[in-house]
C-alpha cells in the first residue's frame, strides 16, 4: 500500500485521493531470480479487456520462450489470475466441505479414535482454516481474495480496478462449484450408506447430508439473528483483514508470507466462536456455489426453501457485513489513502464529476506506472 505518512495541507488547497496502489492481499509482485521484470508482451490487450493488468505475473524467460506461442500458454497468460482465483476457491472448499464430510458421515462409528467418529466441529473450523490458508498460497499472483465480499471491498476501499470484479467473481463461483462437486464424488458411496441409496436430503431431516456442501440455519434463529450472525461475522473478518494489510499497523508482521497463517487463525476462530447459528459462511463462493452443485446432483429444491429461504442471507450479508468492518478501519484506525481519508468520507467524488475523473486519472496512472498485479 501506498505511504500513511501524514501530510499538511495549506488552506484552501483541495485534497486529492491517491488511490493505494497495492492489492488487499498481494503487494507488488515478487520479481524472479532469473529475470529483470516479469511482463507479458503478446496479450495486453486482452487482458485490458477483462480489467486485468495488461503485463500478466510471469517471468521473462517464460513469456517468451518456445511453449508461450502455445494455444493454451496465451490462453493461460490472458487468465491467469482468475485460473489462480478460481484454484484457490476450489482448494479452500475442498477442505472446508471435506472436514463437514468426514465428520457428519461417520459420526457414531465405533472403530474412530474415541469411538464416536473421526473429528468433531472444531475438526471442521480445522479443515476451514486451513483451506483459506492454502487457498491463499495458490492464488498468490491474483491477489488471493477468494471472496466476492472481500473482492468488492478492495475496490471499494483500496481501488482494485472495479472492471476486474466481474471476471473474479465468475472465477470465485466456478471455484466453489467445482471444489464442492469433487467433495461430493469423492463421498459418494459414503452419502449413499449414510442417507439411503439416491436418497437426498436437507436440514432439519434426519441423516440429512446437504449441510456438508453449503450452510443452513439452526431451526430456533430468526431471520433477523440469522442476518447478523453472518453480518458481523463478515465485518470481522474485512476489519482484521485490513488491520493484518495496514503497512502502519505495527501490531502486525511486516512480511505478507505471515499473512495466510493469520488468516487461518482468523477463519478458526470465526468458526469457533461465531460459527453455530448459521454455519459461518461469511462468503458467497463458499456458499452460492456449492449450494447450486447440491441442486444440480439431486438435493432438490429444498436446497433454495430451507431454513425459510435462508439461501439469500450467505449472498448479501457478507457484502454489506464486509463493507462495514472495512467502513470501521478505515474510519477508526487507517490513515493512508482511503476514500474515508477524503473530504465528506469520499461522498464528494461521487458527486462531484471533476472529483471523480481527477482519481480516475491519478489511479490509472499510477497502475501504468508501478506495474501492480
């Protein structure tokens, strides 16, 4: 991120946001042992195109080597961060809905460790955890945000390009869908043995085993408690996210290779201690995308009804939960640029039409001129 350094402004002189110039999640992009820069020089334009940065996050040596003429290397060069967006999302559910798996479907078997199945509900804000943290690690050249909420968030607060939004939100979707999909072929044969033959059910039915692939509701909650479980939830997790990427926040490790292991203590103790009413899904991959693949392979409609259409509340509830804990940092705690750092928090330049295309200017400047991923 940009500097937090505090600057004085003569009077009436007008204050122009600078828009950070680093990702939430990624500073610039490491540069390579073996090359000076890490560019792609035959793709820029489709990469323009899809909101990407037009030099794509590969070495040199790489970029222009023999296999980079290759139908599928320009294709992967084009879309690189969303295949990175979409892998992570996909790894990060197969071992949060694999956890879920293992723990609902051999609850009772006497031959575990302990005799009464192989893990327990903190086993599953392991597996949780553990999938953001490694989710992380593969979409490092994205950005890794591997949430749509914590995606807006970033252009909203820290000026990711809003053209890049839709591209990884599409990936993020595909993620969930795939990484839930390979979970459920993976525990096939076990959902049989557990549920009845072809038998498919949600809760609040017994031996139900939708609750594996997406989140439902306790029976008690209400749709008020159901709503802000998962709202606050999400606004802790954008507010630490922020705190962990504030390069003024001396509370915190200076290198980003900590931030992963830090986002894994923070998703295990979401999960431990805002986790039981609703399941914690505090992301609309997470959640929207398996919830379609249990419909797509025979849950039924029930998937969308239960819990009284609760299917809605994973979906808003983290976008508006996520932009208020980011609201709060940056109100509270944050002193680089931020539109809260501007005047009438930011308002102005939404109103203001030359407000406005000054920051445009200013940002796309700065992209041209740092190279960010």
């Amino acid at each position: 991120m940009a500097s937090n350094s505090a600057h004085t402004v003569p009077a009436g002189q007008t204050v122009t946001y600078t828009p950070s110039t680093h990702p939430l999640t990624q500073a610039r992009t490491e540069r390579s042992n073996n090359s000076t820069d890490r560019t792609s020089s035959t793709i820029t334009h489709s990469r323009s195109v899809i909101g990407l940065h037009p030099d794509a996050p590969i070495d040199e040596e790489n970029d222009h080597g023999p296999a980079s003429e290759l139908l599928w290397s320009r294709i992967r060069a084009v879309l690189r961060e969303p295949f990175a967006e979409f892998w992570g999302v996909a790894i990060m559910v197969m071992f949060g809905d694999g956890s879920v798996a293992q723990v609902l479907l051999s609850t009772g078997q006497e031959t575990a460790p302990g005799g009464n199945g192989f893990g327990s509900y903190q086993s599953i804000n392991w597996g949780w955890g553990l999938g953001v943290m490694l989710g992380i690690y593969v979409a490092g050249d994205s950005g890794a945000y591997l949430n749509p909420a914590i995606t807006f968030c970033n252009c909203l607060f820290r000026q990711l390009p809003w053209r890049r939004f839709p591209i990884y939100l599409i990936a993020q979707m595909l993620g969930g869908f795939v990484g839930s999909g390979i979970v459920y072929a993976n525990y096939l044969s076990a959902i049989d043995y557990f549920e009845g033959h072809n038998l498919r059910t949600v809760p609040p039915a017994p031996n139900a085993t939708a609750g594996i692939f997406c989140t439902y509701p306790q029976a008690f909650a209400t749709k008020t408690s159901q709503f802000f479980s998962e709202f606050i939830a999400s606004a802790l997790l954008m507010f630490v996210i922020f705190a962990l990427k504030d390069p003024s926040n001396n509370g915190v490790p200076k290198s980003d290779k900590c931030f992963p292991l830090c986002l894994f203590f923070l998703v295990f103790g979401l999960g431990s201690c805002f986790g039981w009413q609703t399941g914690y899904a505090i992301n609309m991959a997470r959640d929207l995308g398996p919830r379609l693949m249990s419909y797509v392979v025979g849950y039924g409609p029930q998937v969308w009804s239960a819990g009284g259409y609760y299917f809605w509340i994973p979906v808003v509830a983290p976008f508006l939960g996520c932009a208020f804990g980011a609201f709060l940092y940056d109100v509270f705690v944050y002193t680089g640029p931020s539109p809260i750092n501007t005047p009438w928090l930011g308002v102005k330049q939404l109103v203001v039409p030359k407000q406005m295309a000054r920051a445009r200017r200013e940002h796309r400047r700065r992209e041209k001129e740092e190279g960010l991923v």
